[in-house]
C-alpha cells in the first residue's frame, strides 16, 4: 500500500480547526516558539499561502516567510501581526 503524503494545511478548515491547531501548537512547543511559527505556517498555507499572510499583517512576504521558516526565534511584534492576520488572538492562562 502507497504511503500518503498529507500536509496539516489540509485540515485547517475552520477558525475552530485553526486554533485547536495552534493551541497543540502552543502546548507542545515548550520553550521553543519556533514549532508555533511553522505551526502558523501551514494555518497560512489553509489560508491562501503566505502572500496572502503578509498582505493582510503588512509584512514583507520574504521577512514573514523567514519568521515562519522554523529556523528563527520570531518577534513578539511579529507574532502578533501573524496571529491578527490568522483571525486568532494570543492569550494568557493558568
């Protein structure tokens, strides 16, 4: 039997699908906020890749695709413009 290549963008269908992602995102990346930046990758890949990402946060597409690349620590300013453009808020709890 063939092995079948998915990719999570393929999933994200829903604002509801988006942020239970992020939020195992979130809970798995422990202190490594690049997991949460590829994770935010392929919500903008379900969202129309990352063109469409960075016209709607404002940010240049190849500085936004690097942010996203999983190889660099990303700035808070950054992941907030990322998250606004995803339709998802950031949030703090206990």
């Amino acid at each position: 039997m063939p092995i079948k290549e998915h990719k999570a963008s393929d999933y994200l269908k829903t604002q509801e699908d988006i942020v239970a992602y992020l939020n195992a995102a979130v809970e798995d990346m422990g202190d490594d906020p690049r997991l949460l930046m590829k994770a935010f990758r392929n919500v903008a890949e379900a969202q129309g890749g990352i063109s469409a990402l960075a016209r709607q946060s404002r940010l240049d597409r190849v500085a936004l695709s690097r942010a996203l690349s999983g190889l660099r620590n990303p700035r808070l300013d950054t992941l907030a413009k990322v998250s606004a453009a995803c339709g998802v808020k950031l949030r703090f709890s206990m």
